[in-house]
C-alpha cells in the first residue's frame, strides 16, 4: 500500500539504497497522513529524515 501511494515517485525512490527506501516510505507514509501535506513533500521529508538517521548510525 505505501507503494501504491507514493508511486508517481517510484523515479526518485528508485535511486535509494533498497533499506534506506523501506524505511523512507514509512515516514513519508507518516508524514502524508498525519502532517496535513502534499504526497511530494511527504516522500522528501521521509528521504531527508532516513539519509539523515542513517548518517549518525
């Protein structure tokens, strides 16, 4: 399902490491369904906010 929601953004998604995009989609599912904004900034802030946990690992 969190696939299909944001599959207009499969491109940008598909230049992710395969964990770092699982991961992504979930907070992007997250940010889309309870921060009251668009599919776009949903899928970019999911990205920024798992590149960014991934770098302090």
């Amino acid at each position: 399902m969190k696939e299909d929601l944001f599959k207009d953004y499969q491109e940008r998604l598909n230049m992710l490491d395969e964990k770092i995009r699982v991961v992504a989609l979930n907070y992007a599912r997250d940010f889309y369904l309870n921060k009251n904004c668009s599919k776009e900034e949903a899928i970019e802030r999911g990205i920024t906010k798992t590149e960014i946990a991934n770098r302090r690992l």
